[in-house]
C-alpha cells in the first residue's frame, strides 16, 4: 500500500510539472502575439526618435498639416520652433529627411534666382507688395527711382516729418506713393526683349548707334525677334525707363546694358511753330534722363531703342470747387492737384515745405511732384503751353522733389512753354504746384 500511495505521488508530481510548464509557455506566446499587432497598427506613424515608416512617409507627409514635429522631432534634429518658417507646411517634414540627403536643394536654388532677378532691378517683392493697390498702373505713376535724400549741396539722411528737407521723391516712393520700375527679359542671343511689367511695354534690348531720326524710325520698322510692330517711343515712354537714382546712364543697365550716356529719338515732332525750330525731334538724353530736342538730320551721338505695345495715355483733367479752392483730378493717373500755385519759390528746402504744410480744398496730405508725376501733365503734341492743365501758364518752369543724383546741388524742374525736362540749381526761383493722391 505504502508503495502504491509513494507512485501515485510520482505521478501527480510529474504531472503538476509538466501543467505548469505549459501555461508559461502559453502566456509568453499570448504576450508576444499582442506586441506584433501593436507594431502594426501604428505602422507609419512618427517614431519616438522623429522619424517615420519609408514606406508611408510620402503618403502621410503632405496630409499632415500639424505632422509630429512638435516635441520629438524638433529635439531630435537641433530645429526649434524658431528655425521653422511659419506658413510653411512642408517645413514640418524637413526634419523627417535622412541625414545624406537635401530636399530643400531645388527650391533653395530657384529662391536665390528670384533674389538676384529683384536686385536687379534696385526693388523686391517686399517692395512690391506695399504699394497702394488702387494707383492706376500708367507713366505718371511709376517712380522715379530715387532711393536717397538731398540737401542743398549732397546727400543726408532722410529727414523726419516736420524737419527740412522732409516730402522728397525717395520718402514718399517708400510710403507707396508710386509704383517700382520692373522688368524681365525674354529671349536668346542678341536679339532680346526687355518687358516691362508695370506698363506692358516690350522695348529691344539691342540699340542701333549714331543715325538720324529718318533711319531710326525706319530701324524700328525692321522685324526683331522674330516679330514686327516695333516703332520709335514716345517722349512718356522713354523717360518711363530711366532711373534717377543712377546717371552715366541713369538706367538700369542689367536689363539695358550697352546703354550710352547720350541722345536717344522719340516719335514726337516739337511742335514750336519758329523757323528755328522746324524739323526738330524730341529726344532723351541718359546720362542723368533730361528731354529735350534736336534736329532730324543730327546723327552723330543719336540712338535708338525701339519699342512695341499699347502707346501711353496723357492726362485727361477736370476742375472741381471745394469750398473756395480748385483742384484739377486726372483721370488716367488718379492724381489730385492744387489749381493755382505759388511763385518764386527760391529754396529746394522751401519748395518741400510750402506742400507740407498746405492746407488746401479740406486737405493736408499735399506734396511736392515727383519728376514724373510732374511730366505727366505735359503735352508733347502742344506748345506754349505744353499741356492741357486748365491754367497753365505759358512760360514758366515747375519744381520737382527729385534731386538730380550726379550733381546734389541740382534738383529737377519742367519748363511748361514746350515742357522741356532739365535740372537747375536749388536755390533758383521756381513756380511750386502741390499734388496728392486722389480720393
């Protein structure tokens, strides 16, 4: 008996061990069951070290706005929240990228073409985007390029309001108050074009040299890269291209280079009746960008550039009263300006101050023109005066709030008798009319 009962604990015994020997292994197979499933669900999603599933990452990437760069990605990869540009989705993946790689390559490039195309031409889409969208794009609206500010005599510092010398060209084109030249060109090899973007005008890159103004109009006749429609500018659409923050030439020669510091032909006959006077021409000048005129025949130091597109409008004026004052509005540059003027006005820093402080028709926001807006008002196509403005006298010069950049004792002005564009001493006497940007 006592052996039967010492067997049946032997058995029971092995099989208490054998039982529990296969429970463990059971539970452990349960467990590593249930991590295998795990590690499926979260395939693609970010990993604790930042990175992401290969196989998902082009997937998910782009749909995840708010992708889990947050905390672990950006420890991770030495980025913080400062180093991600804002509004930039796709930034959220860069710090996903492996390390031998450089997904931003490509566009960084096309970034550094974009930066050199505005250097060239002295503005950016920085520039771009402050100016006021309601100016009408036309030549009265377009700066003149001026970026410094001038005393008397040379350049100081841009003054403040209320100081002299305060309301000059380059203070107010950097208030918005026109509009930045902006070109790009188009075309291969010698026959380029030059377009420009604010004017929707095409001009020929190439100039033909030293002919009178009978072969320059018919040189613009001639097919240019691979077109026709070319013809000879007018007097507004020649100056639109010159900038008076430069001289010798005062143009911007990387659109326009091989350009000379002398006489370029327009299409406008002067239309001054004088024997002296027949058979002249208007032309510009571009070693600082003065209008003037010269005899047909002339073809010595005389160029051409020719151009092609919709021909620019001049002003169209109407008077208005408010209360006891006048003011003249074109309609084509949107401009509003002081119908009478005050004379004799000896000081450059006298001209800025008597607008600044003009309180006229309700308003207080008057300035000097710039030489531009200035020219706008001309007429080339009349004489004594040249220019359809109600009131303007025949003979006598208007200032301007842009300096002349080679030589700061000088500023420019506008003779109205044939609207003749020079520049003159800064202490001369001159007629100042006020101008503001109309409501």
């Amino acid at each position: 008996m006592k052996k039967f009962n010492l067997l049946f604990i032997l058995v029971l015994s092995v099989f208490l061990v054998f039982s529990c020997s296969s429970n463990d292994e059971e539970e452990e197979l349960s467990d590593t069951d249930s991590s295998a499933v795990q590690d499926a669900d979260n395939t693609g999603d970010t990993l604790p070290d930042g990175t992401e599933n290969d196989d998902d990452t082009t997937d998910t990437a782009p749909e995840n706005d708010d992708s889990d760069t947050s905390d672990s990605d950006t420890s991770d990869s030495g980025i913080t929240d400062n180093d991600i540009p804002s509004g930039n989705d796709d930034s959220d993946t860069t710090p996903e990228q492996p390390d031998d790689t450089d997904p931003t390559e490509e566009p960084d490039d096309d970034a550094d073409s974009d930066s050199t195309d505005d250097s060239d031409t002295g503005t950016n889409d920085d520039d771009q985007e402050t100016i006021i969208p309601d100016i009408p794009v036309v030549f009265g609206n377009i700066c003149t390029g001026q970026t410094k500010c001038y005393d008397e005599t040379s350049e100081i510092p841009c003054p403040n309001e209320g100081e002299p010398f305060f309301g000059q060209d380059a203070q107010y084109a950097k208030l918005g108050k026109c509009i930045p030249q902006k070109f790009t060109v188009k075309g291969t090899g010698e026959e380029k074009i030059v377009f420009d973007e604010n004017l929707k005008l095409e001009w020929q890159q190439k100039i033909t040299k030293n002919v009178d103004w009978q072969h320059a109009s018919d040189e613009c006749a001639k097919e240019y890269a691979d077109g026709y429609g070319w013809r000879l500018p007018t007097p507004k659409e020649l100056l639109s291209i010159v900038d008076n923050s430069r001289y010798d030439p005062a143009i911007n020669t990387d659109y326009f280079p091989d350009t000379n510091d002398e006489w370029f032909w327009t299409s406008a006959d002067f239309a001054s009746t004088a024997d002296s006077d027949q058979n002249k021409e208007w032309f510009v000048r571009f070693d600082k960008g003065f209008l003037s005129q010269e005899l047909k025949t002339k073809s010595k130091s005389m160029h051409v550039r020719c151009v092609r597109g919709t021909t620019l409008p001049d002003g169209q004026f109407e008077t208005e009263k408010i209360g006891e004052d006048e003011i003249v509005k074109d309609s084509v540059t949107g401009l509003m300006w002081q119908k009478t003027y005050k004379d004799g006005v000896k000081k450059f820093a006298d001209a800025l101050s008597t607008c600044e402080g003009l309180e006229y028709a309700g308003f207080t926001d008057w300035r000097l023109p710039n030489k531009n807006e200035l020219a706008s008002i001309a007429n080339y196509g009349k004489y004594k005066p040249a220019s359809d403005f109600p009131g303007m006298p025949e003979n006598r010069s208007f200032r301007t709030s842009t300096s002349d950049a080679k030589s700061n004792k000088n500023a420019w002005y506008i003779l109205f008798s044939d609207s003749d564009i020079n520049f003159g001493g800064k202490s001369n006497s001159d007629i100042v009319r006020c101008v503001r940007r109309g409501e």
